[in-house]
C-alpha cells in the first residue's frame, strides 16, 4: 500500500492564540485511536517552533546557515504525519477529519504527497 506525508501548515504568528484546549485534546485523541486501529497511522508529531530551527542553503557551490525564527515566513508546517493508505483518496479523507478536528476559528492547512517509494 502506497504511504503518504501529510505536512500540517500553521502561521505561527497565530500560534499564542491557538493554544489546545481539553475538548480539542479529547477529539483529536479519538481521531488519533481511530486511525491507529485502522493501521493507517504510521506515524505523526508536531515540530518545535522555528525560533529553534536552523535552515541551510546549498547555493554557488557554499553553504549558508540561517538561524529562526524565519519573521519574513508567514506560513510554516507545524507538524507532520505518515500515513499508509489504499489510495490517495483515502489519505485525503484522514487529512480532512483531522483538519475538522480543529476549532473553526483556527487556520490550519494541510500538504498530502505520496512518497516515492521508487
């Protein structure tokens, strides 16, 4: 079965205001215990923010190393999750409930890629 990457996008100026509360911890563990019964879920976990990230830069031939937090980045992933599913539609499917999961008044986005298992 094809695997595929799910890479959680956030704003992380917007970060401070979309502190988890217990309603949104209950619902995500219970998406979560789902997905891990159906053997879907292969792994999953958020990142720390960039202010402790380093970006390296592979350019003319030298490197180039960048210390976050990255300001002039609105919109970073945030976390991620491997899933193996039948299809991609399947993986869209599990991507979109765990997008509802989340209270309305957040912005939350989501990249699904197959990886290339070539």
């Amino acid at each position: 079965m094809p695997r595929f990457m799910t890479l959680i996008r956030i704003n992380e100026q917007d970060a401070p205001a979309m502190t988890p509360d217990a309603d949104l911890e209950k619902r995500m563990g219970a998406l979560f215990e789902e997905i891990t019964k159906a053997g879907v879920m292969l792994e999953t976990a958020g990142l720390k923010p960039t202010a402790e990230a380093t970006r390296i830069t592979w350019s003319d031939g030298s490197l180039s190393y960048t210390d976050g937090p990255f300001t002039e980045t609105k919109e970073v992933v945030g976390g991620y999750a491997i899933l193996q599913c039948k299809d991609r539609a399947e993986a869209l499917e599990w991507t979109r409930r765990f997008l509802q999961v989340h209270p309305k008044e957040w912005t939350v986005g989501a990249e699904v890629r197959q990886i290339d298992e070539a």
